[in-house]
C-alpha cells in the first residue's frame, strides 16, 4: 500500500500545476482585464471577454452531464495552441477529450467511490502548503488563472475519486500480474518491423476499405509464394511518405510503448522474427507489418519501487482507457456549433514587399 501511495503523491503536484494552468499562453491571455488590456488587440480582447462573461454558457451535454465554454478554457489552458491551427477540429478535439473524462468519472461514481468535503479540504491545504513552498499563495494564483475556489473544488474532488478507484483495484496481486503480462515493456524489449501501408481516410466509405483491403492481401499472397520479398513489396506499394527513400518500409527498432500507437505496436511485437502480420488498421490507414529483428531487454526486480510506480501508472491509464471503450459503447454525446468567439481570430498575413 505505500509504494502504491507514494506513486499517487509524486503526480498530485502535476495534477495541480494542469488544474490551475500555470505557464500556458492561453492561460495568460485570459488572465483578468486590468492585467491584460493593455497588451491585446481589439479582436483578442473581444474573444477574452466573452469567455469571461459565458463561461457558463453549455456547449454539449455527454449522458446528460454539461460541458461549457468554462471546461473548453480551462482545458486549452494547459497547451500552447498550435499556429495555423483548425478551430472546428480542435473544438470537436477538445470536447470530446473533456466528454471522455466525464464518462470515466461517470463509471467511478457507479462504482459506489465517494469523496467527503473533508477529503477535499485536505487536499486544499496540501496545495496552499505546495504553493508556498514555491513562494506563491492560492488566492493569487487562482486570480492569475481566472479560476474560482470552487472550480478547483470540483477538480479535486475528480483527482480524489480517481485516486481512490485505482488504489481499490490495483491491489499488489493485480500489479504483480500487469508486471508479469507485460515484461515486454518493462524489461526494455524492443523490435525492428518494417510495414507495408495503404492509406484509408478516416471518412472512407465501406467499398473504399474493402478495397484496401483486397490489395494488401494480394500483396501478402504474393510475398507468400516469393513471388516478391516484403522488402520489394514495401517499395513498390507502401504509401508511406518515410519510405520515400525505398529502405523496404524499415522502421528500424521501437519499444513496446511509447513510440508507435497501440494497434500497431501491439501487432509487432506479437510477431516472431520473420513473421507476417494480418491486416492491422490504425488512424492512418491499413498496415502489413513485418518483424525482421528482436532484442530482448533486461530483466527487471518486479520489487523495485520505481518499477512498481511506473507499473501502476500504466495500468491505471490501461484501465482509464478500457473505461471510455465501454462507456462510449451506450454514451450519449450532443456537441453544439462551435461559437464564432471561442479563439481569437488568426493573425493577419504580412504584406509581400512586392505589394508595398
């Protein structure tokens, strides 16, 4: 229990740090007017002031649970947003990423998880206490931010609840089995695949698939009978822009976790050295995958503290993951029209010389 206690204390500061939105630029853009006046333009001042006044103002609803224009600031308040960015995109992106955590909290509170006020009070005091050891104080913060009290309230009463959930079930029986199931991660092993790719767009219809489908599996049939090796293959029909230099669609070596989605990464390291893969879909398309080498990592102690926290880490973001699939299968989820004032107008190109 306390190695699992000391894993959950070393993100609680992190966790508070994204809650207030320290150091983000949107953050500081819509930091209190008084502050900021000065240095916006007519159009950005126009944007922060009506996220000031309609922060209550709902933008979608997932199984009945609000998402406003508030929890879409704050949640932007933790990046910097790209340049040239898409609005629509990013509003869809981020709604549905807000949506996502509401469906989890959703499925701890049937789990009969509960926090008290008290807990919560608590947890307040630890910050104030955090804070000032970085020789800051909560009520200024939260004026920085354009966070309320009961904002943040809200915010730790979701940590709190998450908390307590994984600590339920990630029992040293059940970390001791993740560990185990998965000493691929955890021991550092690592893979060489080469893939062979046909882009499929994510609005593709049906037919289009299918169709991407067949020709890989020609290709397949075709390596299958030597009538080209996979290397061949993967220079003459991968659609993969690294492969533009015709290296036979080696990816060289990756770790289990980190560098490559899951569906793919999953796939490869299921292979044996020389070993073909099925058809594997991803966001980008539909992949063959070959293993052309394996290197195997170094076992570790399953006691280690270390190891144990970063083992409960990934099993808790396994099983917050497990719980949007499931939740998604009956969610109900209305997003509204973006509002033409949620972000700031994009900047004004400069003028070529040629046109001064």
């Amino acid at each position: 229990m306390a190695r699992r206690e000391t894993a959950i204390r070393t993100i609680r500061f992190g966790f508070w740090v994204a809650t207030l939105g320290f150091g983000s630029a949107w953050a500081q853009q819509q930091q209190p007017a008084e502050k900021a006046a000065a240095r916006l333009s007519p159009e950005v001042a126009a944007v922060k002031k009506a996220n000031d006044t309609k922060k209550n103002e709902v933008l979608a609803t997932v199984n009945g649970d609000k998402i406003t224009r508030g929890d879409l600031i704050q949640f932007f308040s933790k990046f910097q947003l790209p340049e040239n960015f898409d609005p629509q995109l990013l509003y869809r992106n981020a709604v549905e990423t807000i949506a996502n955590t509401k469906l989890v909290m959703q499925q701890v509170k049937a789990s009969k998880v509960s926090v008290s006020p008290a807990e919560i009070d608590t947890e307040i005091e630890n910050l104030k206490t955090a804070l000032k050891e970085q020789k800051a104080d909560l009520a200024q913060v939260l004026a920085e931010s354009g966070r309320t009290l009961e904002e943040v309230r809200a915010d730790m009463e979701q940590f709190l609840l998450w908390k307590k959930y994984i600590t339920g079930i990630a029992t040293d029986a059940a970390i001791n089995k993740y560990i185990a199931d998965n000493k691929a991660i955890f021991n550092g092993d690592q893979v060489r695949a080469s893939h062979i790719l046909v882009k499929v767009p994510a609005d593709a219809k049906p037919e289009a698939k299918e169709a991407a489908r067949k020709k890989l599996l020609d290709i397949k049939q075709q390596i299958g009978t030597g009538k080209m090796t996979f290397a061949e293959a993967a220079n003459k029909h991968s659609e993969d822009e690294g492969n533009s230099e015709k290296v036979g669609g080696d990816l060289g070596f990756f770790y289990r976790k980190g560098q490559f989605i899951e569906p793919f990464a999953a796939a490869a390291f299921a292979l044996k050295k020389g070993q073909i893969s099925d058809i594997v879909e991803s966001p980008f398309g539909l992949h063959l995958i070959q293993v052309t080498e394996r290197k195997d990592g170094q076992p570790q102690d399953p006691n280690n503290p270390n190891l144990r926290a970063a083992a409960l880490d990934a099993f808790a973001q396994e099983r917050q993951e497990q719980l949007v699939i499931e939740a998604k299968k009956t969610a109900k989820l209305d997003i509204k029209p973006m509002p033409n004032d949620l972000f700031p107008p994009a900047p004004k190109a400069a003028a070529s010389p040629a046109a001064k």
